[in-house]
C-alpha cells in the first residue's frame, strides 16, 4: 500500500449553518432558478476525499463560507483548502467538485474552483489546471481518473 499523504487528518463536525430561507414572494414561476452558497455546499459536501474515508467537509477542505454565488453574472467561485499544503490529491479534489457541479447545475453557471490562497505550495499550477476545460476534459478521458472521481462523488446526493 502506498504511503499516506496525511497519515492523520484532523477530522471537524458538520457545519452548523443559519440560513435564511428564500422567500416565494418574488418567484415569477420562470425557468431560471437561482441558487445561494449553502445550496452549492449542499452538493459538494459530502463529497468522499480520495485518500481517507471521510468527507470533504469532515476534512474541512470544503466550507460553506468559500462559496460565493451571483446569479445575476451566473458565476460561482468555490475555494477548496486541502488538509496539507503539498496535498498531490489537491487536483484531484477539485476535480472531483467540478464533475459533481457540472452534473448537477444549470449549464448557465460559469464555476471557477480554487485553492484557497496561501494554502497549497503549488496553488497557481492546481488553479490552472482545474479552471482549463481542455486540461479537464482530457483528464476525465481517462477511464482510471474518472472511476475515482465517479467513486468520490457516489452517493452524495443523500
């Protein structure tokens, strides 16, 4: 077996988040729906980090307070924060919220996914990759890449 990249990740507890919920009083009965952060955090959440069994949110990579949503520009920006800052997991992971937005979103959002700053010693080369569609499409033409992350995002929907 391979050694570990962080043998020993410390685990958090879910995040308790207060949420306004959004009022019906406006909603015109069109086709658009707008989404908020928590709705973003909900789907990638439970997302299965490809090391250890445990969540991204258990690892406390993805956080409800590094998305940002504006549904006026169909732009969402998450930013990820892998457990250690030499992760070679990083891409992987955010790969991993890439596929499950784009299986899940309207195709009108625009998804920037970033490491949050200062946390990754290779952060510009892991933004570029996971924000370059042709770097991650050819990455998802890969039959061995695309069974983890198919596995990474199983059963996230509960």
């Amino acid at each position: 077996m391979a050694s570990l990249i962080n043998p020993n990740p410390v685990v958090y507890a879910p995040q308790k988040i207060d949420r306004e919920v959004p009022s019906l009083s406006g909603f015109d009965g069109g086709d658009r729906d707008d989404f908020d952060a928590f709705e973003i955090f909900e789907l990638i959440r439970r997302i299965n980090d490809p090391e250890h069994p445990l969540t991204l949110e258990q690892l406390n990579v993805a956080r409800y307070e590094n998305i940002s949503v504006d549904n006026k520009t169909n732009e969402i920006v998450i930013n990820f924060t892998p457990t250690v800052p030499h992760c070679s997991m990083a891409t992987l992971i955010g790969l991993c919220i890439r596929v499950k937005l784009i299986r899940s979103l309207p195709s009108r959002f625009k998804v920037d996914i970033k490491v949050t700053p200062g946390a990754h010693a290779s952060e510009a080369a892991v933004n570029k990759q996971l924000n370059d569609k042709e770097r991650v499409a050819a990455a998802l033409e890969n039959s061995q890449l695309l069974e983890v992350v198919t596995r990474c995002i199983a059963n996230t929907d509960e």
